[in-house]
C-alpha cells in the first residue's frame, strides 16, 4: 500500500494485530470494516491518520498539563 504514510501503516498493522483478540466473527467483521474504512479514508484524504494521531497525542498531552 504505497500511499500509506507510516501512522497508516502503524494503525492498519495495530488492527491486524487485534484479530486474535476479538473472538467473535462480528468483531473480526468490525475490525476488517475499520481497517478498511482507516485505508480508504488515507487513500482519499493523505496525511488524514497523521492528523488524527496529531489530535489525539495533543489531547493526552493537554490532559496531562491539567494540575490535579
């Protein structure tokens, strides 16, 4: 999959990985959805995981600056 950047191909990988977690034929039917939609939408929208992961990384980080 040439168009994916490296955070695609960490996610698309991550979502392989969980196939042996789930154990139901509908999660494994969810996971591929997902992975499909995740491949999709970078094909379509490059750089579109990296932003996600941008976002998310920013939200820990803003999370953990927050005094308890």
């Amino acid at each position: 999959m040439p168009f994916l950047d490296s955070w695609a191909e960490s996610l698309t990988t991550l979502l392989l990985q969980l196939f042996p977690r789930v154990s139901t034929q509908e999660a494994r039917i969810a996971l591929s959805a997902l992975q499909r939609a995740f491949t999709d939408a970078e094909r379509i929208i490059p750089g579109l995981t990296n932003e996600l992961v941008n976002e998310i990384v920013d939200s820990v980080e803003h999370v953990e600056e927050v005094p308890a």
